[in-house]
C-alpha cells in the first residue's frame, strides 16, 4: 500500500511540473497585466500567504482600466448568466417529444430547480471574478464541488495560482494548483494521521506557520467504470508535500474545474489571450501620459527658481510670503525655466488613449446604451439597438459557451442526479439526450437577428393574401409561432402541446358550427 502511495505520489508530481513548465512563459505577461490592469489579481513565486497585495500608485495613477474591467465583468454576468433572469433552457433531442405537455413540466422543473442550486451557492459570486479574470489574463478557472448543504460550491482561483493540462483535441483536462496551509487546517482536512511528522508536530503545537501544498487533478490511468470507488473514477484528485508526501487521493465523475479561455490564438496554446492582452500597451502608455502630465501641472503651478546670491535667509515661496534681498536691479527669485501646458490637447491625447482601451473592453458596448436618450425611440427600436451591441461579443460567447456554460451546467445536472435532488423523468423520456439552450441576453441578441427575416416573410404573406388570400394556406402559422417564440427565449412550457391544440381548435370549431345550426 505505502509503495502504490509513494508511486502516485511521484507520478503526481510530474504531472505538476510538465503542467508548470508548460505554463512558465507565459506569467511573464500575467505579472505585467496584474501590476497595471489587475493589482488585486494574480498570485506569483515571491508571493506570501493571507498578505494583502499592495498597489503600486506609481504605476497606477488612472484607475480607467480598472473601471473597463469592471464594467465588462457585471456586463458579462448580467448579459451572459444574469443571477435575476433564466439564462439557459433545457429540451431533447427528440423535437416531438418536447411538445408533449409531461415532458416540457419536468424539463421546465428541473431548470427551475438547477437555478435554485445555482443561486444558493456561491456560483454567480464566483463568476464575477471569473470574467474579470478572463478578461484580464484571457484565462479563468475555478473549481466546482459537492456540496452536503447546498448541493454544489464553487472555489475560484487567479493567474499564476493554478497550471492546466490539455488532451489532444485542446480541451483542458488537467489541473494544479500550489496553496498554503496552517497545519491545523491541514490536519482538520487531511487527517491528523496523513500528516508528515514535521506538520504533525506544528499542528499539536497550534503554530501559525504556513505550509505549502500541491493539488492535481487529472485523468485517471487505473479508471474502470465497473468499479464505483473513489480510486478507480474516470478523474483522478491527489494532495500532496512538495516532498512528495501524498496527504489525500480521491477521485471524480466529471472533470471537476470549470476552465475557459477568452480566445486561443494557436492549436498548441494552453491558456488564452484576452481583452486585457490587446490593452496592455495602451494601458501603459495612459499612466505615462497622466504621469507627465502631473509633472508639467507640478512644474508649471510650483516651478523651479533660481535665488540670487543677495537674497537674506530662505526664501518666502508661500502666498503673500515675503522674502528680503540687497539689490537693485537683478530679480532676487524667478522661475529657472517656463513650462507652457497646453492642458486641452494633453486631455484630448488622454481620452483618446481611454476611448480605446474602453473599446478593447467593450466597456463602450456596456455604458453606450445607458449614456443614450432613447425618450424618442420605440421600446422595438431600442430593443435592436441593444441585440446590435450586444452582438460583438458573439464570438466570444461560443467559446464560453463551450469551455464554461456547457460544462457548468452538465456537471451540476449530475451532481443532483447523484444527489437524487431532480424529478424522476417520464417514461418516454427514457434513452433521450438533454440538449441545452442558452437564452441570456448576449445569446438572445444572435438569435434574434433571425426574428427579422420571419417578421419580414410574415408581413410579405400578409401582402400577398390581400390579392389572393390561398397562398396563406402555404404558411404554417404554428410552426413560425414556435421559432419566432424560441428566437425570443419564451419557455416552451408556455405553449400548449399538439394534443391541446387540436383538442381547443376543434372545440372551438364545433361551437361555431352549432352557433350557425341551431335556430335562433
């Protein structure tokens, strides 16, 4: 046993190191876009435990970008996964089976009990630094586990804190991660008994020293679906000493960290490049411009003088100060050189500078709708002027969507499937995929770029029928009520099914034909 411990401890190990090695190149750009765009973000080799990270106010003199980042990030969360709105949808694969009314109830409360579970942990908290992470480091992670009270948690973590590791297809499917620990905590999570003898002591002895430890998750080579133990789960979890002193080994069902890039730029890249990467320059660049421009105010408000030798004791430079000198002629103190300032086209340079980085992180796509007046516009016409501004983060939404939303939302379904916290499925749901379908506001802007070609063909049938009213019999009303409504995100839930309609329509039908029947 302590052989198959040793061993997993060392392959462990390796595993961290290739993933480090993988990812040292590129903290070199994360130190700098934490220093001028992120100062609270990024944790680094020199960095300590619970120590406040300090901001360099001589680097950061205008907080603009910080604000960008900001925006963009509650842009993100209300736009992509709002915690007050329905962002996602659930259906089959199976369209017809989708219209019977038992099957939209229980696709429709599982939803409403996946939100519930979403909203009572601390997911949505997680996600806002989430996007401000990828929008900064064009990388972001963070760890989804069970949860005995809430059903599921979240642990977020910062650049240069955790490596990742991907398969040959580019998908991340591994994950470490280097933290500190008291040895009480490690003995309380741990287990006293798993503890290297050093700690052990340091923990009896109640010291506040701080110890590092390794965490890696990863395929599990020894996977075997036939057995249902921790060591033989499809992901493998292992704690361990930097001297390889393995504490913990678990294992997962899904790959348990939720990682996403903002945008891969080579089939070989691990992490990503995001908003913050293109800003960097600019960023730098508007610290140095307001960095001058402090300095000519500064030189032009309290320049440098030049004292002559008849000046008597120091010289007055206060307001009113009075300062005595023997002489005649020559000035006793006058500034050494003059520094014209021309402050509007400093400000112009500036703003200019901030115009685009805003732009970079489509903070102008955010704020632009609230600095408009709409009173003069139709809520229709607002309502596309938003999807069109919305829609330039629609790229950005199908990799999210495919390294974030869909991973969140698949392992949550089976985290509460094990938990035996969601309905029991109809039988004819049996053998059927659950599809997801994404109906936030950002997704909702793609999507109804397609409700104008519908509204357009409706309103040209409608043309036509006034000279010939048979070419309505070609258009299936019901069939453009159902996509123009999905287009919308209106739950299906809201439609009655086939069955109900026919029953409706011919009850209706058969009123009318009694009313024309029978004698009055």
């Amino acid at each position: 046993m302590n052989q198959e411990k040793n061993l997993s401890a060392e392959i462990f190990r390796q595993e961290y190191d290739r993933m480090k090695a993988d990812g040292q190149e590129w903290q070199k750009t994360w130190k700098e876009l934490s220093r001028f765009i992120a100062p609270t973000r990024g944790f680094f080799e020199g960095d300590k435990a619970n120590d406040g990270k300090k901001i360099d106010h001589r680097s950061l003199i205008d907080s603009d970008p910080l604000l960008a980042v900001e925006v963009l990030s509650a842009g993100m969360v209300s736009g992509l996964t709002s915690p007050s709105r329905s962002w996602f949808e659930l259906s089959l694969s199976d369209g017809q089976l989708n219209k019977q009314s038992d099957v939209k109830t229980w696709l429709y409360e599982v939803r409403r009990r996946m939100e519930d579970v979403f909203s009572r942990s601390n997911l949505y908290h997680v996600l806002h630094g989430f996007y401000q992470e990828i929008s900064v480091f064009g990388t972001a992670a963070f760890l989804l586990e069970e949860d005995f009270d809430r059903v599921i948690s979240c642990r977020s973590f910062t650049a240069g804190e955790y490596v990742l590791g991907a398969d040959a297809k580019g998908q991340i499917n591994s994950f470490g991660r280097e933290f500190f620990m008291t040895a009480s905590q490690m003995a309380e999570q741990f287990g006293k008994e798993n503890l290297p003898l050093s700690i052990r002591r340091a923990a009896e002895e109640k010291r506040t020293q701080w110890f590092k430890v390794l965490h890696v998750i990863m395929p599990n080579p020894q996977a075997n679906e036939n057995k249902l133990d921790a060591a033989h789960m499809p992901f493998v979890s292992a704690y361990f000493t930097p001297e390889g002193h393995l504490l913990k080994r678990g294992g997962y069902h899904e790959f348990p960290v939720i990682a996403a890039r903002w945008e891969v730029k080579n089939s070989t890249d691990i992490y990503g490049r995001g908003p913050g990467w293109k800003a960097l320059g600019d960023v730098k660049m508007l610290q140095k411009m307001q960095k001058t421009k402090l300095i000519a105010l500064d030189k032009n408000t309290n320049p440098p003088m030049m004292v002559s030798s008849n000046v008597q004791g120091e010289v007055n430079l206060l307001p009113g100060g009075l300062t005595r000198y023997n002489g005649t002629t020559d000035a006793a103190v006058k500034p050494a050189y003059q520094v014209p300032v021309d402050l509007h086209a400093l400000e112009a340079s500036i703003e200019k500078v901030k115009q685009t980085i805003r732009s970079q992180f489509f903070a102008d796509v955010f704020l632009m709708l609230s600095a408009q007046n709409f009173s003069h516009m139709t809520a229709t016409e607002v309502a596309e002027r938003h999807q069109e501004k919305m829609l330039v983060l629609g790229p950005v939404l199908e990799r999210l969507k495919n390294e974030l939303l869909d991973p969140l939302i698949e392992r949550t379904f089976a985290i509460m499937i094990r938990r035996g916290v969601l309905p029991f499925p109809p039988e004819n749901m049996q053998g059927q995929d659950v599809k997801i379908h994404y109906v936030s506001m950002i997704a909702q802007a793609q999507k109804q770029s397609g409700m104008a070609a519908i509204e357009q063909g409706i309103a040209f049938t409608a043309q036509l029928a006034q000279a010939n009213p048979q070419v309505l019999d070609r258009v299936n009303f019901d069939a453009a009520l159902e996509e123009g409504l999905d287009l919308l995100g209106v739950p299906a839930v809201m439609l009655r099914s086939p069955a109900e309609t026919s029953q409706l329509r011919a009850q209706r039908q058969m009123a009318e034909i009694t009313a024309v029947t029978t004698p009055k």
